[in-house]
C-alpha cells in the first residue's frame, strides 16, 4: 500500500487530496495546527498528527510516522501561510513587510519544506519517490501586495526542483492549482464574493493524472495539464 505524506491536511486542497489519495487505498499521513479540524478530517486510511510544520518537534513526531509505516512514495509540501493577513485592508506591500511577517512567511512556506524533505529525502530516494510543492500562479508573476508569499513561493519552487536535480531517483513536481475557493483564498481577497472560484476537489483529479502519468520532474499548472497527461 502506498504512503503519502501531505501538510496541511485538514482543509482545502491539502484535504481533498488526501481524501482522494485514500479513497484510491494510499495510507495518507496528514498535518495542520488545529487539532479539532484535523481529527474532523480524518477517513479510512488518513493518520492525522496535530502540530505546525515550522515546530522540530512535530516535523520529528511527522518523520517517526512514515517510518512506522516503512515507506514514503509521496510528499507534498502543501501547508502555507499568505503572511500578515488581516493585520491590513490588503497584503502588505514588501516595503511595509516587517522582520516578523518574513520569518513567518520564510520558516512556514520554505524551511519546514527544506528541513522536512531533507529529513525524508532517504525513504523517498529508497522508493523512487515523488516529491511535490504547492506554488502559485504568483511564484512567477509580480503582483502588488502579493510580494513576500509570491517569493517563498518562487523559493519552493526552486528547493523541490533543486532536489529532482540532485536526486536522480526521485520525481519533483511544482504543481500550481489555480485559484480554489478556500479560506486561503477568501483570506487573500477579504469581503469579495469568491463564489465563481472552483472547488479545491475539481483540481485534485488534475494532480493525481499528474502523479499516474509520471512525465519529467519540472512545474506543472493544472490548468494546463490536458496537453501533458490528457485529463
Ligand atoms: N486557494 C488558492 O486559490 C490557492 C492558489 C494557488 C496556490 N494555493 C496553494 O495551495 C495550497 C493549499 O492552500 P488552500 O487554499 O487549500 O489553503 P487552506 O484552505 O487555508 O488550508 C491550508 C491547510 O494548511 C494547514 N496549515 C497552515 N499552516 C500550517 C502550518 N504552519 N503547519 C501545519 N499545517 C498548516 C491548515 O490547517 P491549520 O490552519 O489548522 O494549521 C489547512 O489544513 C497552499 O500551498 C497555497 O499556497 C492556493
């Protein structure tokens, strides 16, 4: 049985990933920080563990997970956070970002990816493994506002494609979802109607064509993945 490891599993994308990794037999190792909203998201064949990917101690208590169940074929580093959100009407522009929001942004959405993956680099080179980051349609482009999760993003990108290059084995994907009606979303646009944004669950069939298909590591966008692996 295959084992996934997938941050931020307890909504949005993270969670409809996992739901559907399990529904097709996978054992779906998941994280996020609020225990209760976790434990809701549990199903047949998810292990929930309760804590912030930025904690050592709970990235331990994530490793000593896969371990127990003696494989890694999948980890996606999905958990994220925009920066100061809510501090303002908009995300700040990065001429007001603060030593704080950068730490924040900078150990959330690039070093619990970095440190993690080194951590299970062996399980995932030992099974020819896939290694995956979430980006963002705002890793390559310049939107105001958007400037400092735009670059931890442009960052992640590079770190999980940098270990694809290092490691022959392993199979590295940026995958960008587009736009999902998440509170992630709703959070980056405070007071619109973000209706019209798609479901998280209509773009994981996307991703997981993508994990079946198997072409070369490299950044896919899910909106163009018809004309790479036919979905
Ligand atoms: N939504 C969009 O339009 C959109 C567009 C492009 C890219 N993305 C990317 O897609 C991914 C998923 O986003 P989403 O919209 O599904 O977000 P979401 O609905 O806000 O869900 C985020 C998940 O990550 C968890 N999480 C956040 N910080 C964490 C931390 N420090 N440690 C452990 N878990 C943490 C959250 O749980 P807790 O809060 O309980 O920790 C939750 O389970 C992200 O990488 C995001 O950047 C989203």
């Amino acid at each position: 049985m295959p084992v996934a490891l997938v941050t931020g599993g307890s909504a949005g994308l993270g969670r409809a990933l996992a739901h559907a990794l399990a529904a097709e037999g996978w054992t779906v190792i998941v994280d996020g920080r609020d225990p209760d909203r976790l434990a809701a998201a549990v199903r047949r064949g998810i292990v929930a563990i309760p804590g912030d990917v930025t904690d050592a101690d709970h990235r331990a208590d994530l490793v000593a997970a896969v371990r127990s169940r003696g494989s890694l074929d999948l980890l996606v580093h999905n958990a994220s956070t925009l920066g100061p959100v809510g501090l303002a009407t908009w995300l700040p522009k990065l001429a007001d970002v603060t030593v704080d929001d950068l730490q924040h942004v900078w150990r959330t959405n690039l070093g619990a990816p970095l440190v993690l993956t080194t951590q299970l680099l062996g399980d995932l080179v030992a099974s020819s493994g896939i290694l995956m980051g979430i980006s963002s349609d705002a890793a390559v482009e310049h939107y105001p506002g958007w400037g400092l999760y735009a670059a931890s993003k442009a960052g992640l990108d590079h770190l999980v494609l940098t270990f694809g290059a290092e490691n022959e084995a392993i199979t590295a994907y940026a995958f960008d979802p587009g736009d999902m009606r998440t509170q992630m979303h709703a959070d980056a646009f405070p007071g619109e109607d973000i209706s019209d944004r798609p479901e998280p669950e209509t773009v994981v069939p996307r991703l997981l064509a993508l994990l079946a298909a198997r072409p070369e590591s490299g950044r896919y966008r899910a909106a163009d993945l018809g004309a790479v692996v036919g979905v």
